[in-house]
C-alpha cells in the first residue's frame, strides 16, 4: 500500500486518471440548452436531413454511453458507502420542506475535462423529495423524526460518564484526556463462552455486562478487507477528485510503534491524581505504557490509562459486535530510564507490542486498523483490531453546550459516531 511512513498521505492504489472507465458524461442526466433558455435545440450536421422534424422531437433525441462517469462510476462501487457521511456536517430542516428542492446553480469554472474537448462536469440532479413521490407526508404525526433509539443510548451514555462525571474539573484541570473509542469484535458469554445469543433479530445495546467478555479481534482476511474499503474512501473524498469536492476528506496516516509496559511500585503511585487512581481498581498492577517510533527509537507517550465505563452495542445478524469504551488518559511526568530500572519490566503478561498502524481521520472521528504482534514466551502472536474514536474535546464542548441550553449539535455527533460503527460493521460482513 503506498502510504509515506510517519506523515499523512493518500494510500492510492491507482492514480484517479489510470481507471479504466469512460470520461464522457451521459447527457440525457443534463437538460438541454434548449431547455434551459427556452430556445430551439441546435441541429447537428447528421440530423440535417431531417430539419423538417419539429423542434421537440428534436430535444427527445440524446445521446446514451454505455457506462456512467468516472467519477459516478467509483461512487457505484461502493453500495454501503452513506450519503451524508458526517452528521455535523448536515443541515437539519422542517419537515414541511422535505421533498422541495433548493435552487442550485452549477459552477461557472471549467474543468479540466471541458479542455479536452468534453462535456463540462455533471451536476447532479436532486433525488424528488418524499412529498414529490408520497403527496401529503410528514415523518411523524408531530412533523419531526423521533429519535433513534441505539444513538440515544449512546449519547445518554456519554454525558453520564464523560459531560456529567463529578471529577470534571479535576481532570481538565490536571491535563488529562477522555479516551472515546468503539472496538470492533465479539462478544463472549461467560456461562456458554459462546457468541452472545439473546434471540433478537436486530442491533441492540446490551445493559448488564458482568458475565460478557469482549474479544476485540478479527481475521487477517476482514483485516484487508478494511484496509482496501477505507483506502477507497480516501481516493473519493480527496480533494482532486471531482466527486470528492464537496466531501470532508479522510486523511490516512500509517505508523509503526513499539509498547513497552511497566508496573509501577505503590511508593511511585502516589504521584497519580485522585481522579486516576479511584478508577484504576485494586485487582490490577498499575502500568506505565510507553510508545517508541519503531524508526528511531524516539519515545512518543508516556501514558496511565484507567477505564471509566464500557457499553456493548450487540449486532445479530452481523459477524461481529461492539465495545464503546471511555478512558481516561494520564500523560507519566517521570523519565524512562526511571521505568527501564523497575523491577519485572519485562514479565511475561506484559509483553511488547508492536504496531502497524494506518489511522484514517474524517473529521472528529478516527478509524485506526491495527496488526500487532507481541512475544509471548517465545511464541509470536499476530492480531488485527479496529477501533473508531470520537474526538473526546469536541463531544465534551458540545455536550456542555447541550447542558447549559446553548447552541449545539451532541446528538448528532453521537449518531456519526454511532453510523460509522454501523457503516464499518456491515462492511465486514460482505
């Protein structure tokens, strides 16, 4: 995959003007000159011998092309790719002005196309409204769309344990970040240690997870699967691409690092804020995870994370489930030859990891696809995951707008959150 190390880039398989598909437009998807300024069609050289045809037959007669434009076509690839990719990004209105179309003008630039001699850009034709099609339709009976179910839990999820946590302001004030993440993979039943079956037929949250595990894997093959799909969203939304003119890119980066983990003693734990150690429980050790560039061996973070809470989002009829996960991070103050010097650093539950990384970011969310491999015993282990993160400062900024009644847009940041869950799971399953 051609993705430049340690920068972003755009990992295009092939350059958008090597594909393989026609460069004309289809006209009979643009109106006439004719039909625009009300005039009468003009008459090409072939169809002089009939100048006597009068001017509306003249304006049936378009001319078809057996395939759709570049850029139509790569948009047809991609069946599940959604229409309104990011939801912050989307302008809500009434219902009393669904079906009615806004006045849009195409632009007046030439594109590089009409330079060599064809037809300039398609401008899409806005799909007819509901109450085009359906007459006399609102959503509801109130003229608003209820809301979705699934996303509300999750938001309501959310701002308990993010927005409304009691601890707020000793953990912005200290620099401590909220980890937002939803990993995809399975989830186990204790009793059975089976795949969940509750005998439903449609996604579902799941309230109570004390006898669920979570195990966040998937196969090599749904791996490259992943990688080719979101690849392919990166050539469509690029800015060169004239279908992607209008899209918020999605920006890849490709990583390589190394995780070394240390215990730290319970004289070194005294220098973890309150609001780190009440969450960091007394079963585990606590651990330092320190993240080396593979390249030149530079450290990149020093971290102590402790889980706040975990949601389990169940999907049935797909191959895999979801585990939203809120953390909080703790950026270590001590150096690393401080850690290196700690006894049992290297002890058998605390192997390296290390990570092959592409990270594809769409505005507030990020999508990382994973290959880690670790060391244990001898024995090299090789797992694939995926993970969606939400930007944790702009949910909190939105969610307290939404709490003081101001101006704000928590809902549906949630739902992309939520739809790029959905989006990304059903995509493993074809």
């Amino acid at each position: 995959m051609a993705i430049d190390t340690e920068r972003a880039a755009t990992p295009a398989k092939r350059k958008l003007e090597d594909r393989d598909s026609p460069r004309q437009e289809p006209e009979e998807k643009r109106m006439k000159p004719s039909e625009v300024n009300g005039g009468v069609a003009v008459k090409r050289e072939s169809e002089s011998a009939s100048s006597s045809v009068p001017a509306a037959a003249a304006v049936k007669k378009r001319r078809r092309y057996s395939q759709p434009p570049i850029w139509a076509q790569d948009a047809r690839k991609m069946n599940s790719m959604p229409t309104n990719a990011n939801f912050v990004l989307q302008k809500r209105v009434h219902s009393h002005l669904n079906g009615k179309k806004e006045n849009a003008r195409p632009s007046r630039h030439a594109s590089p196309e009409t330079n060599r001699g064809n037809p300039p850009p398609h401008v899409p034709v806005a799909e007819p409204g509901p109450q085009e099609i359906l007459g006399a339709w609102e959503p509801s009976l109130t003229g608003l769309k209820p809301f979705e179910d699934v996303s509300r839990q999750v938001a309501d999820f959310l701002f308990l344990n993010v927005i409304n946590t009691p601890d707020m302001r000793e953990i912005s004030s200290r620099g401590i970040q909220f980890e937002i993440e939803a990993k995809l993979g399975t989830l186990i039943d204790r009793d059975t240690n089976q795949r969940v079956d509750r005998g439903i037929a449609s996604e579902c949250v799941l309230m109570d997870n004390s006898r669920v595990a979570f195990k966040s894997s998937m196969t090599e093959g749904s791996h490259k699967k992943m990688n080719d799909y979101l690849n392919e969203l990166v050539k469509i939304t690029h800015p060169l691409n004239p279908a992607g003119s209008q899209r918020v890119p999605i920006v890849a980066l490709h990583r390589r690092e190394r995780d070394r983990f240390f215990e730290i003693p319970p004289d070194l734990q005294a220098r973890i804020p309150g609001c780190v150690r009440s969450r960091l429980g007394s079963r585990r050790a606590v651990r330092v995870r320190v993240t080396y560039n593979q390249k030149d061996n530079k450290v990149i973070a020093k971290i102590i994370k402790a889980r706040v809470s975990d949601l389990d989002i169940h999907f049935p009829t797909l191959p895999m489930d979801c585990r939203i996960s809120i953390n909080l991070e703790m950026n270590w103050d001590g150096s690393v030859e401080e850690l290196e010097q700690l006894p049992n650093r290297d002890r058998g539950e605390n192997p390296e990891r290390n990570k092959d990384r592409l990270s594809y970011t769409h505005g507030p969310y990020q999508v990382d696809l994973t290959q880690v491999i670790q060391d244990r015993h001898g024995v090299k282990e090789k797992e694939h995951e995926l993970e969606i993160e939400l930007d944790s400062k702009l949910l909190i900024d939105q969610g307290s707008k939404a709490a003081s009644s101001r101006p704000h847009r928590y809902q549906e940041l949630v739902e992309g959150f939520v739809d790029n869950i959905r989006l990304l799971t059903r995509n493993v399953a074809h």
